[in-house]
C-alpha cells in the first residue's frame, strides 16, 4: 500500500505488537520516520539491548540483568511464603502493594488447553524441583504457597492443576480473593464477581 | 519501578512514541521481552532500515527510497494541477479515493503560530520555487492549486497564508470541501460541520 519497501517492513513489524493494528502501526513508522535520526537509533538500540542484558532469574524465573532478581537477592524476605504468579510483570504488581513479604516464582504463561500449553511449557517442574529440595533440606522449605493468577479460565486451571499435585505435600495453599474492588459501585459489579464476593464472604 | 535499567529505557523510548502511554509502553516491552530474539532483531532492523533507505523526494517531499517518487515520476498524470497537502501520508489518502491525478506537494507541517512552525519551516519556499520556475517555463506550469489542508486551526492558517502569497500569480486556487461525511447521520454531525455543510452547499 505504502510502495516502499522499508516502510512496509516497518508497519509489519509494529503491527505484531499487541494491541497495535495497522493503522497504528503506520501511524507510528511515519512518526518514527518523521522523528530525528537519534530517535530511531535509541529505540532500536534499547530493543536489542533488552534482548541482551535482560533474562529471568535463576531462582524464581522474574526478569533481571543479573545472576538473581532483587526479590531473591533481599535477605529480609520470608523464604517458607511462596507467592506463585503467571507473569513476571506481575511480580511488580503485587510489590507494590507492599502486602506481600515472601518469595515469588513466575510461570511465564497459565495452563490452556485451547492453545496447547500444557505444564511442562511452563516453570512448573522448575517449582515442583524448589518444594521438593526444600523438604529434602536442600534449600529453605517453602510452608505456604499463594496462587495469584488472573481470574479467568486459564487461571482457574493452572490453579486447579497445582492444588491437585501439591496434594500430600503438607503443604498451606490459597489463592488470592476474588470480590468487589476496593472503591468501587456495588451497582456496576458483574454477576460472576458479585457471585463470588458472596460466596467467599469474610465473617467479621 | 522495574528496577532494570535496560527495560526502563525501553518503556522509556517506546512511551515516546504517539499515543503510546506508560503503561502500553510497558506492555509493549515485555512483548519484546518475552518474543523470540528474530522478532526484536527483525524490528529493530526494520526502525534502522526506515531511516538509512527512505527519504523525501527531491520534486514533491513525499516519502521514497528512490530519488523521486513514484507520483513524479508518472507521466500519465496532469502537470498543472497541484495537490498542496501537510504530510505524505496524506498523499496515500488521496490517491486511494482515486479523485486526483495531478502532482502532489508535501510541506511537512502546517503553519502554528502556538507552536512556533512559520512558512520557513515548512517546504513553502519550496513550493513557491516550483511555482515561479514554472511561469518563467523552466518546468510544467502549475494552472490549479488545492489545499487538502486539516480541518482545524493549522489548517486554515496554511490555506489562509498561502491563498494571500499566492495572488497575483493568475492560480486558481482552491480548497477540498468540508462538510457532512459520507454515509453519515445528519443527527450526529457536529455545529461546525453542519455550518460549514450548509454554508458551502452545491447547486443542483
């Protein structure tokens, strides 16, 4: 459509980013074309970068640029709370509740049957590995673990998945609570939500 | 926030971008993270590629990886009509409505006295070259000029200013029409549009 060759390129690879269509994408080729040489270099440069001096954590598999992450690295941390999530972006969710003093460990995906994700594309051996080590003395043991995954079907899956091989382990499992936001109108809560704001009521 | 250097600095650069906000900026990182290596190489090659190999014709300033672009270089298309439009993008627009077979002239902008962008800034001198090279018959003489202008204040400027640089010069000058879009509602249209509809309204 664009009749050069570079720009197309350009437009297809922008539009491979989630959330950005076609006609983004060429909204910003031609911004990146209009921009200043240095623009361009630093944004290309900052994607490669990324590529290189970003990996997971050998620990708990979170992104960092060096050997562990800083929530491993932090003595001050509850090593028996193991607070499983699917994304490593989720990690900086939960932090900055500042509601969770424990370890993490990040799936990188939930379990989908529709898309063919099974277990063993995730970091659950990698987990089932940490819990055992850590009954064999090897490492510190983990006493209670938090699934918080997102509220959806593949969620609930992975989240089922792990309570049923977790089982006889002795180990304390929960997953975070599904209710009403906080400040939010009771009004315009959706029927699924406020079924389980109910049915997991908190006795005061 | 996430403590990375090297994923800060993309969030950082890629919230540059239009319409990008920090948080899809953040979103769009961890894609590039979490995506093979091929697709991040490929995309930061496609940023570099567009700004090595594209560039503005030298006879219009739409954008080309040749030296003119394919609009100049067609000689089936009428040399005293002139499409005066912001920027080459533009130009794509009017060529898929299929109306238009004259030449084309991009200025890159349009006047704002807000922002600072005068005549100089923009491809006007240029424009008024073109034009003067063609009375004194160094190249085709331009008969007809339209502004395919925005609909909004920069715009009209532009139109403005280059209406009163431009008399005297025996041009017919003229400005693509504003009014009720097509297939629209005539309850949805706005005061402006509807003004503009009835104040330029077509004989039958």
């Amino acid at each position: 459509m664009l009749h050069i060759p570079a720009l197309e390129k350009l437009v297809h690879e922008l539009s491979r980013l989630p959330g950005i269509g076609p006609k983004t994408a060429q909204r910003l080729a031609y911004f990146i074309l209009k921009s200043k040489e240095s623009y361009s270099t630093q944004l290309s440069e900052a994607i490669q970068r990324v590529q290189t001096e970003v990996h997971t954590c050998t620990e708990c598999f979170n992104y960092t640029d060096r050997v562990v992450c800083k929530y491993c690295e932090d003595n001050y941390r509850t090593d028996d709370l193991l607070c499983v999530v699917e994304e490593p972006s989720d990690i900086e969710r939960i932090e900055s509740s500042g509601a969770f003093r424990g370890r993490y460990h990040a799936l990188h995906g939930a379990i989908s049957p529709l898309e063919g994700i099974t277990a063993k594309d995730l970091k659950i051996p990698e987990l089932m590995t940490k819990i055992d080590e850590g009954v064999k003395g090897l490492r510190p043991q983990v006493k209670e673990i938090i699934f918080a995954f997102d509220a959806d079907l593949e969620g609930d899956t992975t989240a089922l998945y792990l309570t049923k091989v977790l089982q006889g382990k002795s180990l304390k499992i929960s997953r975070i609570a599904h209710g009403i936001p906080m400040g939010s109108d009771i009004d315009f809560i959706d029927d699924r939500t406020m079924g389980r704001a109910l049915e997991n009521r908190v006795q005061l």
